[in-house]
C-alpha cells in the first residue's frame, strides 16, 4: 500500500523558512494579482493567494479589471505596474475572457516581476537550468520529489499532459536532473499507447484535468505517482489518477486534495522573495 505523498507538511516548512527570508528583507513584499472579469475558480485561487500572502506579510494587492477591457488597456496597465517600485511581482489570474491572449499579455511583465515564471526570457533560462523564478507548479512537485530524497538520475519519469504551464517546463527540470523523460499527450492516447507509457513509469506525473483517465492497474509496481490533476465530481474533489487501485501498487502517491495544490501557491511565494532580491 502506497505512503501518502502529502504537500501540506512540505509547504509549512517552506513557509517557516519564506516568513524568516521576509523579516530579513526588512521591507513588506508587494504581490500585485489581477484579475480580468469573473470566475468562481479563480476566486479559490485568489483566497488562498491572499491567506498564504498574509500569513508570510506580503502584501496582496487584488486589481479587479472590467470583463471586457481591451489587451491594449490591459498591456497599459501591467506597464503601470511595471513601473510602480512599490510592487515585487505581479500574477494574472487564468481564466481570460476571449478578447485576451495570454501568450502575448505574459511578454509585457517585466521578467523580474514574472513571480509565475512564464515570461519567455525566464523559461529561455529554464531551458538552460538557469532560472530564478521556476513556474510555481512543476517547482511544486520538483518539492515533493525532493521530499523523498529521490535521485532522478536516469529514472524511468512519464509525464502526462504537455500544457505550457505544467508538463513543458516539468519535463525541462526534470532533464535537468538526468531523469529519461517521457512526455505523453492527448495524441499519445488517441495512437492507443497511453497505458504503455504508463506501465513503465517509475515516477509517473499527471496534470490532464480528466478524472480516471490513468487506470489504476497501469500503475507500475512501486511507482512514485505524482497527480496534479483537479477535477470536480459531484461535491468532491478528484484528480486524474484513479486513485484506489493505484494506491495498492505503488510506493508513494499524492492525494487530491492536499498533494500538490498547497505547494503551488507556496512557490509563488518563493518566487516573489526572489524577485525582491532581485530588485533591491
Ligand atoms: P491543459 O488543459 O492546458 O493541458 C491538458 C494536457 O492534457 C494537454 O497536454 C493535453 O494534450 C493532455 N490530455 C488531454 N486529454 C488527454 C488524454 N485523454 N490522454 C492524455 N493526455 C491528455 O491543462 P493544465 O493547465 O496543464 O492543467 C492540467 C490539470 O492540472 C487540470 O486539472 C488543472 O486544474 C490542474 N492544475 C493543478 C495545479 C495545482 O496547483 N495543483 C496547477 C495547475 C493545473
């Protein structure tokens, strides 16, 4: 029976370390967030954002922007921001209202203000193993490897879902620890090879965002299985692994809640005191 791979533990420990970083900085972080229009997801994101920012005292600037606010007046006001010394880093809250393209909007923050790490110059710098602000959710499960002490030094590691967000920068980090990487896709499930991949993961990583779409008897026998998933059934929370069955075969899996959610916003955090080190 799998241990239980929990982010909570991890990410209060790197909240203890964060808050002393803070006291010694001497001045309050400023986190600017903004939000276009309204959505009930990003509304989660945003409270958790806010409670974590307050326990660390960083400051949780919410900027509320009109649904239908043009890109160039949105570009205008991530340069005010830009410009306003005051304000560390800056997050723009995903969903988008159709008239915005992320990818071109995710260029106008200043890199050292890019607390989410998806400005192409910080991914360019992912690239070579240089980054300083690391995309917070790959970080997150980086964490939880390293929380077991793993050496991924060319371990078998499958990757399923290749999102610029997740999969893509996650793959980079982990080549950069010598793991054989394997990415897999919604094209690798339509060729009928999904389960294949699977089957020879000894880390398997899923962010998809389609509950079950991992059988639980692919699991390869003490797999490290990291799911990033979050998916909404009914009232409950669930993530793409099926999770019962694949808990009798591996060594280790994160539960959904509570895997690797609680460290995401954690990395966010740490990078926004790196973006601070690297204005001061
Ligand atoms: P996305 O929609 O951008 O990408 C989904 C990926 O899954 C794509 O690469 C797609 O090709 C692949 N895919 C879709 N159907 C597939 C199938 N049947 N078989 C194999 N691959 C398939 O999603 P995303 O933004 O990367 O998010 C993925 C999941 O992770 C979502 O559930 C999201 O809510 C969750 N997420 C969690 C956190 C966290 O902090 N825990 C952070 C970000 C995203």
């Amino acid at each position: 029976m799998a241990r239980l791979l929990e982010g909570r533990p991890i990410a209060e420990r790197i909240k203890e370390e964060l808050r002393k970083e803070i006291q010694n900085l001497k001045i309050r972080p400023v986190l600017a967030s903004i939000l276009v229009g309204e959505n009930s997801s990003s509304e989660v994101y945003i409270k958790s954002q806010q409670k974590t920012a307050e326990s660390l005292g960083v400051i949780y600037q919410l900027h509320r922007l009109n649904q239908n606010i043009t890109e160039e007046a949105l570009i205008e006001f991530i340069n005010k921001l830009n410009s306003d010394n005051s304000v560390h880093g800056i997050i723009i809250q995903m969903p988008f209202p159709n008239q915005i393209d992320y990818k071109k909007i995710s260029q106008y923050i200043l890199p050292e203000k890019d607390v989410e790490g998806m400005h192409p110059k910080n991914i360019g710098k992912l690239l070579f193993g240089k980054a300083e602000l690391l995309p917070c959710t790959p970080s997150a499960v980086m964490e939880l490897l390293n929380s077991i002490k793993l050496d991924l030094y060319g371990k078998e590691v499958v990757v399923v879902g290749h999102s610029e967000i997740v999969g893509k920068p996650l793959s980079l980090l982990l080549l950069n620890k010598f793991a054989t990487v394997t990415v897999c896709h919604i094209a690798t499930s339509q060729a009928g090879r999904l389960e294949e991949h699977v089957k020879d993961a000894e880390i398997l990583i899923v962010a998809v965002g389609k509950a079950g779409v991992i059988k639980g008897n692919w699991i390869r026998q003490d797999a490290i299985v990291i799911d990033v998933g979050i998916n909404r059934l009914g009232d409950k929370i669930v993530g793409d692994v099926e999770f019962e069955e694949a808990q009798k075969r591996a060594a280790w899996i994160t539960p959904v809640p509570g895997g690797v959610g609680p460290l995401t916003v954690t990395m966010l955090m740490r990078n926004l005191i790196e973006a601070v080190r690297m204005q001061i």
